[in-house]
C-alpha cells in the first residue's frame, strides 16, 4: 500500500512552467551577477579577478548597449567583412606607396648622366 507524499515533485508539472517564467522573466529584464576574488600575500596584491555576468535576451542587451558580438569577427561575419575591407584598404594604400617610390626611383635613375 501506497500513501501519497506531502512534498511536492520537484519534476512535475507545475515546476516546468515556473521555470520557464523565470527564465521568460530573466531574459526579458536581464539580470546582472558580479563578483571579485583578490589574493594578497602580506598586503601585496598577486591576483584580481573580475567577474561580470549579464544574462538577457539580444534585444534587452542591446538596449543596455551591449553588442560585442556584432563586432568579433569569431562571431559575426558582418564584422569579418569589415575587418576584410579595412585589412584590403590599408593594403592598396601600402601597394600605391610603393609603386609611389618605384616611379620615383626610376625617374632618378633615368635622370642621372
């Protein structure tokens, strides 16, 4: 015999739909987790570390300004392209500058007697 059990089910069908709220909640207001570890040795500072966690959804960390990914070339392929472009524009101007100089070389050498 069976006798039902007063604590509820941490796997039933009420504690999906709380966590997705609080998930929906999060990611819609964003939440924001900092934290500092500091080593000292006899009031000499070795280590800090600095951690920052921000989690929310891309529209919410955007209105925070928060859009490093749209500018890592790992991550976005607008910001290898662009990275691509700049990469290809300093190089005509280095490849202008040198035949820049080859001109001149060559004047000067037609010049001479």
């Amino acid at each position: 015999m069976t006798t039902p059990s007063r604590l509820p089910d941490p796997y039933g069908q009420g504690s999906g739909a709380n966590l997705a709220d609080i998930l929906e909640r999060v990611l819609d207001k964003g939440i924001v987790i900092a934290g500092d570890i500091r080593i000292n040795l006899l009031d000499i500072e070795l280590l800090t570390i600095k951690l920052r966690l921000v989690v929310a959804s891309v529209d919410k960390a955007k209105e925070m300004g928060i859009d490093w990914w749209e500018s890592d070339p790992a991550l976005s392929s607008k910001a290898r392209r662009d990275e691509l472009t700049r990469e290809n524009a300093e190089l005509r101007e280095r490849l202008a500058r040198l035949e820049e100089l080859g001109l001149e070389t060559r004047r000067a050498q037609e010049e001479r007697p």
